[in-house]
C-alpha cells in the first residue's frame, strides 16, 4: 500500500504533463479557449500533487524534477504556443514588413524564461518558504488572463511584446514574492493570502476569466509593498 501511495503525487503531476501537452494541440488547431481551459486545469493539478505529497509524505526528488519538467511544458510551452497562435492572425502580423511576421515568435520569450525560472529555482536553496521572482504558474495563469482580455479588447501587438519582455523578467528577477501555501488558518499569520483570496474572487467576479491577469498583477504589487516592510 505504501508503495502505490508515494506515486499519487507523482501520478497527479503527470495529469498536470498531459494538460499541458494537450493544452499545447489546441492552441495549435486554433481552439484558444480549450488552451486556455487546459492550461489552467494544469495548474489545478500542479496544486493537488503538491497537496498530496504533504499529505501522504511522499516527497521525493524524482518527484521535484518531474514537476519542473511538467512545469515547463504545462506553463511555459503551452501558454506560449496560445500567444503565438493566436497573434499568427493578428493584423500587424499579417503586415508587409520584415520585422511583422517574426512579432508572433516573440511569445516563446515566456517559453525560455519559465525554462530558466524553474531551472534557477530547483538550485536556489532560497525559495524554500517563499518565491524569488514571479513563480511560472503564476505567470501561465496571467496569460490565461490576458487572452481572455484579447479575444473581447483589441490590444497592440507590440503592448503584447512589452508584455512578454516585462514578465519574462520578472521571473528571473530578485523580486521577493510571498507563498501561496498556508502553514495554519490564523488571520494574522495570512492575512496577505486571504486578502488576495478575497480579491480574486471580486475580480473574477467583474471581469470574468480576465480576472486572473488582474489577480496576477495584484499579487505582484502585494508582493513588492510586503518586500519592502
């Protein structure tokens, strides 16, 4: 029975694995919207082996490893491949000029900026507690976001590009960002968390799925106002 325990954690990571990859086939087909749907159902799973691996006391480094592969593919490919896909049809894109149809390549910056966030964070004996940089879930949940904005607001190519630069940093940057994870239910120990509980709801709430680019933005501001405490 122990044995076949240990491998839930694992086994849930490789569900968060193949909701990326198919996260990934329906960006490439055009079905931004399923994309979307998987990459976020990919971060439900990112959650649960977490979740799992505390309970059950199932740490172990090949499970570590398999989540920052998982992690890759499942935030930083598959977000990656929606940006692309979707700015492929998008005017300025479709332009004449020499620099126009290379602008939807651009959206592989969050491809090889997860790549080395999660690559700094598994030698980085910092992060145990807390993050240093924006975590690559976080950022896939932003873009999340961010489509949903897209697909209702017609927002410039080259806001986007700005985008990518600007998040693409802030993942590797030395920016403190506090942890989601809650040691015990006390108010006062987490109150930070509960207040972006709270506000993500509300946004979600009022701008529907864009919220989560909101909620993102939000616990990058909250992040830099505790640093500084």
């Amino acid at each position: 029975m122990n044995a076949i325990i240990k491998y839930i954690p694992n086994s849930i990571t490789c569900l968060n694995l193949l909701s990326g990859c198919l996260a990934s086939v329906y960006a490439f087909n055009g079905d931004y919207k399923m994309g979307a749907i998987f990459i976020a159902l990919a971060a439900v799973f990112d959650f649960l082996d977490g979740f799992f691996a505390r309970l059950l006391h199932a740490y172990s480094p090949l499970g570590k490893e398999l989540d920052s592969l998982a992690d890759l593919i499942s935030f930083g490919m598959a977000p990656a491949v929606l940006m692309y896909s979707y700015l492929l049809s998008s005017p300025i894109s479709q332009g004449d000029s020499f620099i126009s149809q290379y602008i939807p390549y651009t959206a592989f910056l969050i491809t090889i900026f997860s790549g080395l966030r999660l690559a700094k964070f598994n030698i980085d004996t910092r992060q145990t507690t807390s993050f240093i940089g924006l975590p690559v879930p976080a950022n896939a949940l932003f873009w999340i976001g961010m489509y949903w904005i897209m697909i209702e607001n017609n927002l410039n190519d080259y806001f986007l590009l700005a985008l990518f630069i600007i998040f693409s940093y802030l993942m590797v940057s030395e920016i403190p960002m506090f942890s989601l994870k809650f040691k015990n239910l006390s108010f006062k120990e987490n109150y930070i968390r509960y207040l972006l509980i709270i506000c993500t709801v509300l946004l979600i709430i009022w701008l529907g799925i864009g919220g989560l680019a909101a909620t993102v933005a939000l616990y990058i501001l909250l992040s830099l106002l505790t640093a500084r405490r």
